[in-house]
C-alpha cells in the first residue's frame, strides 16, 4: 500500500497487524511523525527527546523497540517503556519529563488483529488535526541526516501512579475497602489497565482478566456490555453482601472507563460524566468549565446548570476536549464513548484517575453509584435513556447515498415524533420535540455507520435506533 492511505483517525492510525499496520509503514511513519513533533516542540523543549510506549496487544512491544531503534538513528534522544502500561501514562511522561511528546504503540479498542500509533504532544495530549495532516502530508520524505541520538529505557509507572495518587484521598477509599464498606472489582479486558488499581491503592482488589489474550477473548477490549457478562456475573454472585460492590471496566490501552455496579447493572460515560461533575464541584470544591462532545447525555448541560458553571460543546474526539482544556479553565470533558479528563492533570482522557474519583465519590458519600446518579436524575428532573448501535455497510458508496439522502432530504419526523431542530457539528443530530435525539454519523475511514440515540425510555430508544436502521437498509435497496 502507498503512503498515501496511511490516515489518522479521531486518535491516532490503526490497521491489520500484517496488512496495514507492518514494520515497513510504521518506520515511514514514526520519523516523519517525530519531525512533526520536533518542529513543534523544540523552541519549548530545547531538546529532541521522544517517549516511545506500548500496551499489551500482539507484537505491540516489538514494534515499539524497532520503533525506538529507529528514531535513535534519525537522531532523536529515545526514552522507551520497559514495561506496557496506560497510554494516558505516556502522555504524563511526555510532559512531565519535557519531552517532544510519546509515540504509542496500541490499537486501543480494537479487535486483536489491529495495532497501531497514537501521537502525544508535549502538553501531554493528542496532537490536534492539523499536526496528523502534517505527518500524512509528509509521508515519504527523507529526514536530514543527523548524528545519532540516545536510547534508554525508564519505568512508566512510577511518576504516573505518584501523581494520580496525590489527586485523591486514598487513605478514605483504602479505609472504605478494609472495613468492606466497599468491593472493588476491575476489568482490565486483557489490556494495559491490568495491575493499574492495586498499584494505586496499595490493597488487593478483585481484578478480572488481568492476563494478556491477543485475542481477547475472541471480542474486543471495548468497554461495552456484549463484552462484560463475567464481570457483570462476578458481581452478582459475590458472597459478601455487606457494603457497596462496583466493577471499573477499561479499554486496551486504559484511556477509556465504563463501570458496573453492584447488581451488574452497566453504566457508561453518560453516566458517570454527571456523577463524577457532582462529586468534583460537591466533594472537592473544584469549578470550571464542562466540556462535552455532541453524543454526550443533555443531563451534562442540565448539571452545568445546576452548578452554575459554563459549558461547551465539542465535535466527537477527545482531542477537541483537549484543544479546549489548553485556552481555557475546565473542571470536566468527557464523551459519550468513555474518555474523561480533568482540568487539574493533563488534557488528556485517564480511566485509572476517573476510577480513583469515582471510589472517592462512594467511599465519602456511602452510596452506590445507582444511588448517586439517581439523586442527580432527581436533583435535574432528567430521566432518560442512552443507546447506540453501529452498522457495517456494504461499501464507501452506501455511505455516500446515505449522506446524500441526510443532506438533501433531511428528516422531518423520527418513529413518528418531530423533529425540533438539526445540528451538523459533527454528523448529523436530530433534536426531537419530546426532547429526545437520534445522532447520525459516518466513519471517516471505514464502511461504518454510527447511531446514538437518547430518549426517555429504553424501548423509545431501541425503537428509534431500529427506526433508523430500517432507514438505512432502505436507502441502499
């Protein structure tokens, strides 16, 4: 394949380990990505130092040391992981360690056959867009030849784990789980979470697939439900009835959260984005601006009310949550798919620290997580449902027909109610007039269509979700 059809998506490349993804395409590109950097950072770094990382998934260490090697002799001083850990880890070792930024070896969510290469600045985040145009623009150039640099090697979780614990009270999440007040279970879906909790809190807790499976199980370490049933089962079955239960879930490289509690009830980011708003303004004193991406709950704009505290709406991407955490004072940024970050860390999505924040919530208010958000539902008078399904199309020219019927002949009605008003930041979103929505969105990369709905209730949102599939089948016949 060309250099030409190596493109990044929302965050970073990604491609079949052996087809798009082989040592020969990323040794085009890591250099050329590392010059990017380097035009970028140097003035401030005075250095041309680059984090390498990498996470569990096939190969992925591999690719990282022949990765690492390679950047040495373009010149570049290396620092490379001598172990796998949490992308957000890297992303903290690029700005605390002043580099240019880290190049990470993972495939994040995706099945087993993929790796890939995510981009962090020295801010500590991904680099926005117009630096990833930059890298695919420059594909296939010759670097300047320069005297070879360093290579060493350092521990990622070391600094990491040091400050994320210094940004909560662990003695009270440590003391809620000794007096089992509080059972923690953790999902590492086979990825770079794996040990991440225990390390943090320095107690055993109960951690589920904790072993590296290229295969993950035949699914992927996506953080949704149809891959959770044993988690969701371990829950249940746990003989200790006394005190909260709560299973964190994470995705492959642990940038991404969702969680389970005690009755094996799965709740994602739409959920735990209020939930840990109310616990950072309530709890910690914290103020801010709310970042939210366009599929994200309207109970996040309810609680920005709620709060008096301002809030702003992104295109889906944590890396527009991240452009904005640079201008301006955040509390909270999340989206829909379960990447949250902080105003007081790096502008960069972390499930470890929305993991210690939400023990932190239940250890110092002695509620379950279904307890807190039903308080909030109240507190807004907001109800709703949250669902989305995506869809494999057949090929880029069904994608184009459907586009074609959104643009030119856009809905007036959805399952029979009306629609309100229509917002094309990203995608296509339907406001309702019961106050529901219906999101439509295309894969930039792939044959895919993506479909979110909110609504009051989970049969009103399967229903408009089937609705919409039953469109999109339509089109194509």
């Amino acid at each position: 394949m060309s250099a030409n059809a190596i493109k990044f998506g929302t965050d970073g490349w990604r491609g079949v380990i052996g087809a798009e993804f082989t040592f020969e395409r990323l040794l085009m590109v890591a250099p050329i990505a590392a010059a990017v950097l380097a035009d970028a950072y140097t003035a401030k770094t005075g250095n041309r130092t680059i984090i390498v990382g990498f996470d569990r998934r096939f190969m992925a260490e591999t690719f990282a040391k022949r990765m690492a090697v390679t950047l040495q002799q373009d010149g570049f001083d290396v620092i490379l992981s001598d172990t796998y850990a949490p992308t957000p880890a890297f992303s903290w070792a690029a700005y605390s360690l002043n580099a240019l930024g880290a190049l990470v070896i993972t495939a994040s969510h995706n099945p087993g056959d993929y790796l890939g290469l995510k981009v962090k600045g020295n801010f500590g985040g991904s680099v926005p867009p117009e630096m990833t145009q930059q890298i695919e623009a420059r594909l296939g150039e010759t670097l300047p030849p320069m005297a070879p640099g360093t290579l060493t090697t350092f521990d990622p979780w070391t600094s990491y784990c040091q400050e994320l614990r210094g940004k909560v009270d662990l003695a009270s999440i440590q003391q809620a789980i000794a007096a089992r007040k509080l059972t923690v279970f953790a999902d590492a879906m086979h990825g770079a979470a794996s040990t991440g909790l225990e390390r943090l809190l320095g107690t055993p807790i109960i951690e589920l697939n904790s072993n590296a499976d290229p295969l993950f199980d035949g699914g992927a370490p996506e953080p949704l439900p149809k891959y959770l049933s044993q988690l969701m089962r371990t829950i249940r079955s746990h003989k200790d009835e006394s005190g909260v239960r709560v299973g964190l879930v994470f995705d492959g490289d642990c940038d991404r959260i969702a969680a389970v509690d005690g009755s094996g009830e799965f709740f994602s980011s739409q959920i735990l984005i209020p939930i840990l708003t109310e616990h950072l303004v309530k709890r910690r004193g914290f103020t801010g601006e709310i970042i939210k991406t366009v599929s994200t709950s309207n109970l996040v704009p309810r609680m920005a009310k709620l709060y008096n505290l301002p809030i702003y709406e992104t295109p889906i991407g944590y890396k527009y949550i991240a452009d904005r955490m640079l201008d301006t004072s955040v509390l909270i940024g999340g989206e829909e798919s379960g990447g949250i970050g902080y105003g007081n860390h790096i502008p960069e999505r972390d499930a470890l620290l929305s993991a210690l924040y939400l023990l932190e919530a239940i250890a110092q208010s002695n509620l379950a997580l279904s307890d807190l958000y039903g308080q909030l539902q109240t507190q807004t008078d907001y109800h709703f449902k949250y669902d989305r399904v995506d869809i494999h199309l057949k090929n880029m020219d069904e994608r184009l027909r459907l586009m074609a019927q959104l643009e030119n002949q856009p809905f007036t009605k959805i399952a029979n109610i009306e629609v309100r008003d229509r917002n094309l930041a990203d995608g296509y979103k339907f406001n309702l007039v019961d106050d529901s929505w219906l999101l439509i969105r295309f894969s930039g990369t792939e044959p895919v269509l993506r479909l979110y709905c909110e609504a009051q209730t989970l049969d009103r949102v399967h229903q408009t979700l089937a609705w919409a599939q039953d469109w999109a089948k339509s089109i194509d016949t």
